[in-house]
C-alpha cells in the first residue's frame, strides 16, 4: 500500500514524522562526552518545568547548558531546510 492518498500523507506517516525527530533529539542529549541516562535527562527536563525534583548540578548543567542549545538548533536548522525545499 503506498504512503500517499490522492497527494496526502496517511495520518500514521504524520505520527512518525513528528514522534521521530523528539526521540532522536532525547538521544542526542543523552550521547556526548559525559554519557548521561534517559531518565536523568527527564530529570533535568522536568525539573526545569517545575514538575520534578531535578538531577545534580553537573549533569543540568551538561543538559540545559551544552546539550539543549546544540539540539535546539539543529531543529531549528532542519526544520529551516525541509521548509525551503
């Protein structure tokens, strides 16, 4: 079965394209240098939202200071390049 309909994506194809780059950005902050877990990186995520307890100083600071502005911009980048064609 082909992923197009008359020109539209199928609504499954949607999920995936939107689900697939924030998993992939949950990766990357976890891959570096300093390896840090998945559910450290929630952690840090949370905590900055005000819902959890946080994680210690250095991995928040890895995360939100190194990490995020890196991912953040290739996002940002990408989501640039896929809208100029």
């Amino acid at each position: 079965m082909s992923a197009r309909n008359n020109g539209k994506l199928n609504f499954a194809w949607h999920i995936v394209l939107i689900v697939l780059p924030v998993i992939i950005a949950l990766g990357a902050l976890c891959i570096g240098r300093i390896s840090i877990a998945p559910s450290d990186v929630f952690s840090v995520l949370l905590g900055k939202l005000g819902i959890g307890a946080g994680a210690e100083k250095l991995v928040t600071m890895t995360v939100w200071k190194l990490r995020m502005p890196r991912v953040l911009l290739a996002l940002l980048v990408g989501a640039g390049l896929s809208a100029a064609g």
